[in-house]
C-alpha cells in the first residue's frame, strides 16, 4: 500500500515507523526540513521538505497513485486543506485527518461538514483520545494502563508488582492450577526496562510491570489476585482547564455519577470558557502548584488529581504536589515518553501518553480490514492487536500451538460466539474467532501475514 503521511512529528514519525516497517511504501512531507531528514535517516520512508497543502508537493509525494493520505501536521487548517487537495485534485481514497480545534470538531461530529464539502473520511481528536484515556485510567485507578477489547468484554490492564502481590515469585504456568476459573493471562512483563513476552516458567518479581489479559467480569478478582484494591472515584481534583480537562470533567457530568469534580485553570480566560461550560464542576482559577489553592480544592479529601496542563514537567510537579498534601492517587499526562522512568521515584501512579493513544487510534483506523483494534504499549516498543480470522488466514483450524508466531508473540483471549476464551496450547482458531494478540514491535509484520490482514485495508 502507498501511504503519504503529512506531519513528520511524533506521531507522524511513530506512524511512518509502523508503516514502513510493515513494508508499505511510505512518503514523510513536512516543512521542516531537520524532521523529514530524520525520518528519512531512520526509516525506510521518502521524504518530501514542503507544504503538505501544496498540489505541487503532493504531486512530488506521489499522490496520484496513492491509496491513503494521513494529514498530521500541527495546523488542523494545513491538514484539512490537504485532505481536500487530496480529494478533489488527486482522487486518493482515504483520508485521514487530525484536528485539535473544538469549533472545527463540533461542526464535524454534528454533520455540519458533509463529505462532499470536507472530504475527511477519518477524523482523529487527540484531546477526546486521551480524554478516553484518562477516564479509562481513572476507572482502575490500581492501573497505571488500561484498555478495553472485544467490544467492551475484555480489559488490558499494566499492573506494578509489589511486595503485597500474593503471586510473586510464582511461575506463570502455576496460576491456571491455582486460580482454575479465572481467565487471566500476563502477555508481557517490563523488567528492568526491558519489556518482553514471558514463558511458562517465568515469575513475577517485585518491581515489574506486567500487562495482564483479562475478562471484564474477571477484572475485580484478576485486581484481587494482583494485589490490588477497588478504589471508587467520589471525588477528582482536576488540573488543567483546557480542552483535556473540559472533556473529561464534561464526560463525568454526562455520566450523571455522584463523582464532585473541581478544576485548576491558570488561565482565567480559559478558566471562565470551563466554568460557563460545566454545571456541577467547581472551576478555580489560579496555579496547580500552589499549596493554598489546593488547599481550597480540599486536596486532602480527594480520592484522584487528574494532572493534564499543555507542559509535562507541570504536570509531574502538580501530581506530586498533590500527593504531598494527601491525595492517594495522581496520574499525569506526559508527552515525552524519556521522563516515564521518573514515575516510580516520583510517586506517580499512572500516567497518559498522548502520543500512544493517538497513534493506537490512527493505526485501527489505517488497518481497516480485519484488524478491529490495535493498543500501543510503551515508546512504541509492542502492540495488542485485535483481528478477526479469516478463513484464508494461515491460522484458521490450526491449533495455537501449532502457529509459527515469534518468541515474541502471545494469543491473549479469543473471543467465539459472544464468549471470551483462555487460549491454550491445544485450543484450535477457528474461521470467525477474534483474536487478541500481543506482539513486540519487530513481530508486528510477521503476526500480521499469519493472520492475512496486511493486504485488506480497505
């Protein structure tokens, strides 16, 4: 598949990365002329230095024979512009747009802008991710990750190791024996900063992050057998009045919880945009970090600080600060993936990367076939994927023991007929089944091909 992708930031390199690596043929466009050289140095991708809304530059890209565009530039205008250049002058199929913009968003979600008048087929928010993100977060504060699967039926959950843990130092394969009805499978362990697929006879130490596979209705006793307590949310102090914040304070409201949200803002114009905005949310302007106004913000009382201002480094002080002052859980939101090794000295509990959870969304949508989910996990370093089988695929009727996946592979859950499945060595994949997959990132090609989806993007 060829694939333009305009923006070559974060995203758009973490994407370019994923694209390219899977064998695509991948074009980078960006203005900044030091961002396509390093995609280019570091990735099998061309690079274009250029306006991406410029027909000249497109045409350069190769835009005319294109089967997707992915517009991922800074400017929600720039990428607009280009999807509709794309559209009208080069007839490129899909396109795929991300916008910031709450005035742009509204008009669009409300079908204000018709396909004949912005020809956007995708559009992806990273404010309304990752303020999915947070409220996952915060509906398993015990976490420090969480997604959902299968169409709600099952959960990725990150859970730290400590001393509590009743399972440390038990070999993986003894949990079936120990705990015979729960449905829980650990597809990856982080030790050390390494992160990889675990055996059957590893265990889990003290100090590891494991990414655990489970049921929705096994959730609370997976929680349980991890060492972790349910906490309930009642009260959320938010820090951080922009759009993140907004949403998900708005969301809290629309969910009619007894959940008594109050925000920080520094900004008093933004403060007041969040105030007239909410109904029940207590709006406070003044600094995150000041000790008096988390003070008034009954800190101390608050079961979660929910730290998401537009500056990393602000975001871990307010989430320490307000631990100091007595709140027992924080989680931050943090763009640069280098400070994540801080968390733990830090106090942190849990963090969001909005970088993950935008490129995770931009991928489920980039893979439309047969592939219904895919969750990145850390720096890009694994992925969950989730995909129907198909019956050409080379796994259909062969049991999962039998299936030539890398060392670096696990089948987390297969989902039959509405029922979520613990695969096991002897368990046959089916033609129809949805599979939940964990790969590490050098892996994701290879489980790709096995299950056939690489091809159908469309």
């Amino acid at each position: 598949m060829k694939v333009i992708i305009c923006g070559a930031g974060q995203v758009g390199w973490q994407i370019a990365r994923h694209l390219s690596g899977e064998r695509n043929d991948v074009t980078v466009v960006d203005s900044n002329p030091d961002l396509v050289r390093r995609a280019t140095e570091t990735l099998d991708v061309q690079g274009i230095n250029g306006f991406a809304s410029y027909p000249n530059v497109l045409d350069q890209a190769g835009a005319r024979d294109a089967d997707m565009i992915i517009a991922a530039t800074h400017s929600d205008e720039v990428n607009m512009v280009t999807c509709q250049v794309a559209h009208s002058v080069f007839s490129i199929n899909r396109k795929i747009a991300r916008l910031r913009s709450q005035s742009y968003l509204d008009a669009i979600y409300s079908d204000l802008y018709r396909r004949d008048h912005m020809p956007i087929d995708v559009v992806i928010s990273p404010e309304r991710e990752v303020a999915e993100a947070a409220l996952q977060r915060l509906a398993a504060p015990a976490a420090f990750d969480t997604e959902t699967f299968m169409e709600g039926r099952a959960q990725l959950l990150g859970l730290r190791i400590e001393d509590d843990c009743p399972i440390v130092n038990t070999p993986l394969r003894q949990l079936t024996d120990l705990f015979s009805t729960l449905e829980v499978v650990v597809l990856a362990i982080r030790r050390d900063g390494k992160l990889f697929a675990p055996e059957a006879e590893d265990q889990l130490f003290v100090g590891d992050d494991a990414y655990v596979f489970a049921p929705t209705e096994d959730v609370p006793r997976t929680m349980e057998v991890f060492g972790k307590t349910s906490q309930t949310q009642e009260r959320l102090v938010i820090i951080g009045g922009g759009n993140i914040g907004l949403s998900v304070a708005k969301r809290i409201e629309t969910r009619g919880k007894r959940t008594r949200v109050k925000v920080i803002e520094r900004d008093r114009k933004v403060a007041e945009r969040a105030a007239d905005a909410l109904e029940r949310t207590i709006v406070l302007n003044g600094d995150g970090l000041d000790a008096q106004l988390l003070a008034e913000a009954n800190i101390s009382r608050a079961d979660a600080v929910l730290a998401v201002t537009d500056d990393d480094k602000t975001n871990m002080l307010a989430a320490v600060r307000a631990k100091a002052e007595g709140c027992p859980f924080a989680i931050a939101l943090i763009n640069d993936p280098t400070l994540l090794p801080m968390m733990e000295p830090l106090g942190i509990d849990a963090y969001i990367n909005p970088r993950s959870t935008t490129v995770s969304s931009i991928l489920r949508h980039v893979r439309h076939g047969r592939v219904r989910s895919v969750y990145s996990i850390g720096d890009a370093e694994a992925e969950v994927i989730e995909a129907e089988v198909m019956s050409t695929s080379n796994i259909a009727g062969a049991a999962i023991r039998e299936i030539d996946f890398p060392e670096g592979v696990l089948v987390g859950a297969i989902l039959r007929e509405g029922k979520v499945l613990k695969p096991s060595g002897a368990m046959r994949i089916e033609a129809g089944d949805v599979v939940v997959i964990f790969a590490l990132a050098s892996d994701v090609n290879r489980v790709e091909q096995l299950l056939q989806v690489s091809i159908d993007f469309f």
